[in-house]
C-alpha cells in the first residue's frame, strides 16, 4: 500500500471513530426537545396589584388535557369492564325487570336500551378517568391521595348492580319465569 493512502486511510480511520463516538454520545443523551429542562423558559410573573416582578420559571410545554396516566387508565379499563357486565346483565335480565336505581333511571330510562346505554356509559368512564386524573395533578395533597376514588366507587357501583341483576335473575328463573 503507498504511503499516502495509508496516510489517508488513517486520517479516515480516526475521523470516523471520532464521528461514531460524538454520534454514540448524542444518541445516549436524550433529544433537546423531550429536555423538559430546556423547556423552562424564565418568563418572569407581574403581580398586577403590587407591580413585582417574580423570576419563577414558568414550563413552556404542557400536556394535553386529555393525556391520561397509566394507572387511571388501567382503572378505566377495570370500570369499562364493570359497566359492560352491568349492561350486559341489565338487558338480558327477563322482561319483568326494570331499572330500578334512580339516577341511571333518570338518564337510561325504566327500560334501558344498548342506543341509550353505551354513550353514556362511554360518557361516564372518560369522565370519571378525566376527574382522576386531575385530581391526581392537583396542587392539594389530600386530592391527590384519593385521585382514585371516583373510578373505584363507580368501579363498585356497576359490580354491585351487576351481581343485582344476576340473583334477580336468578330468583326469576327459581320462581319458574
């Protein structure tokens, strides 16, 4: 080999490791837009009855309203689960059977429908997920530790109703319906 192109093929040799380590370096690090800490801008707060100027930094990025934690939506899907088998025990229940809880009343009728039934039910489940999730962000301690509670009280409200339905199904089909 001449001596110049071992010359220049060591020349490419060490650019090239010094490339693959910058490049090694820049891919371990994380990307300057998922740096939540480049995103704090100082964007300086006027109190406008005192006129002072506080230097708190004030985050530029923020997640949607409608971005939900994984544990609120594991316990949505747990709640989804329990409205499904209160639906599904609701409308297979004999025809003698009506809705006898009077806030589902209100809104499902005396005799509740799957066209009355599921965007409801889809209503309350994103609802409740929503609530629980603001609740768990909030800025008061106490809120924060029973950001759980509306999901896991609906969560036993629908078991609740749903097991109803299968014994008074089942005192239905012992009296010979």
């Amino acid at each position: 080999m001449c001596p110049w192109c071992r010359t220049l093929f060591l020349t490419f040799f060490v650019v090239s490791l010094g490339v693959a380590t910058s490049a090694q370096e820049l891919l371990e690090d994380r990307l300057p837009a998922k740096n939540y800490s480049l995103l704090l801008a100082p964007i300086p707060k006027v109190n406008p009855k005192s006129s002072a100027i506080s230097d708190a930094p004030k985050s530029v990025f923020h997640e949607p309203w409608w971005k939900l934690d994984r544990d609120v939506m594991a316990l949505g899907f747990i709640h989804g689960s329990a409205s499904l088998m209160d639906g599904i025990t609701t409308r297979h229940c004999p025809v003698e059977f009506v809705e006898t809880d009077p806030l589902d009343r209100l809104f499902l009728g005396q005799r509740p429908t799957w066209s009355r039934m599921i965007p409801l039910g889809s209503l309350e489940i994103f609802g409740a997920a929503l609530l629980a999730q603001h609740m768990k962000h909030s800025k008061w301690k106490l809120v924060r530790k029973l950001h759980s509670a509306p999901q896991i009280l609906f969560v036993a409200q629908h078991t609740y109703e749903g097991a109803d339905n299968v014994t008074q199904t089942n005192a239905f089909l012992k009296r010979g319906y």
